[in-house]
C-alpha cells in the first residue's frame, strides 16, 4: 500500500506541474524550477533535465544520507519518467490562467510533497535538501523548503519575467501551504490514533 500511495503523489505532482505550471510559463523553485527554465529556453525534457540536476544532491545524500536517499532516489527517477513521457501529451491540456496555475498548482504540488515527506521520500531539489536541514537542525520543513525554492528566482527574472517570477513565487507560497496542511492532518490523525491506544 506504501508505494501505491508514493506513486500517485508522484504522479499528482508531476501532472500537477504539466497541467498547472508550464502552460502558465511559471515554475517551481529548486531542482524542478531550474528544469523547467531549460524546458522554457531550450525546450528541454523535462523528465530529463529534473533527473540531471538533481543528480548532485542525490550523490550528497548517498554519502550523508544514505536512508533518506534509497527512500527518495526511487520517487525522483520515477517522476523524472513520469514527466519526461506525459509532458507532450499534458501540457497541450493545460490550465492558461496564471492565477489558477500558482495558487491551485501550487497547493496540488504541495499536499503531493507533503505526503512524499511524511513518507520519508523526495523528489530531490528543494524538498530533499529541505529534509536534510530539517533532521540535521530541526528547521521547519515547510518554511526550509519555501526558501531554499525561492533561491532560483533571481536567476527567473532574467529567463521568464518579473510577472511570471511572482507567481512562480506564488505557486511556492501555495505549495508551502500545502505541505503544512499535510503535517497537520499527519500529526492530528497520529495523534487520535495514540488516544485510542491508551484509552
């Protein structure tokens, strides 16, 4: 039951992306935003180029990581699939409202991440060096995560524009959002479920 839960939060993200990002020309911030630039400016596969830049980080977290990076190297690589095969057919279906595409899109991706986390998977960028920082320091995951995306949209302005920037920065604001809404529904049912144990 664990992998069919990972599986369609992967691809809930994935498809969150194709149908509420691109046709929006907005992105994620991390590893996911950098691969949609070169998806944006050089037509890039997606799929392809999210597995190429996270391929760093992964090798970081086989080194330091090694649990957290079994778990994660899995979810990334199928995602990377999952986008790399659909983005043609998805894309052409998607969502052309900006407002629609950072705020929905961006709350889709998040509870998608936030289940990945909970689970103790990534799809690598910001969410895996976000869980790094988190067991490392105890960081705050969801606001770990919103800055460490936040850091390649200097580099947006350039590439997509200052309004699509701003709702790229929605859309991680929305997908923070999500995240946090995950733990809280976690932390209530795990909560409820330790009462009913000791009553």
């Amino acid at each position: 039951m664990r992998y069919v839960i990972l599986f369609i939060a992967i691809l809930f993200f994935g498809v969150g992306n194709l149908l509420f990002a691109v046709p929006n020309q907005i992105m994620n911030g991390g590893m996911t935003g950098l691969s949609l630039m070169s998806y944006y400016i050089f037509k890039m596969n997606i799929g392809l180029s999210l597995f190429l830049f996270n391929l760093p980080l992964f090798l970081f977290a086989f080194f330091r990581y090694r649990d957290l990076f079994y778990k994660s190297i899995i979810s990334m690589t199928c995602l990377s699939i999952i986008v790399g095969i659909l983005q043609n057919d998805l894309i052409s279906y998607g969502i052309k409202n900006i407002w629609i595409g950072s705020i929905v899109g961006g709350f889709w991706m998040g509870l998608s991440l936030g289940i990945l986390v909970k689970m103790n998977a990534s799809l690598g960028g910001g969410s895996l060096l976000g869980r790094m920082l988190h067991l490392r320091y105890g960081f705050s995951l969801s606001k770990t995560i919103f800055f460490i995306d936040c850091t390649v949209y200097p580099l947006s302005l350039f590439v997509i524009g200052g309004r699509e920037t701003l709702f790229s920065m929605v859309l991680t604001a929305s997908s923070s959002l999500g995240i946090y809404v995950v733990s809280v529904v976690y932390e209530k049912m795990a909560s409820k479920e330790r009462n009913s144990l000791a009553a």
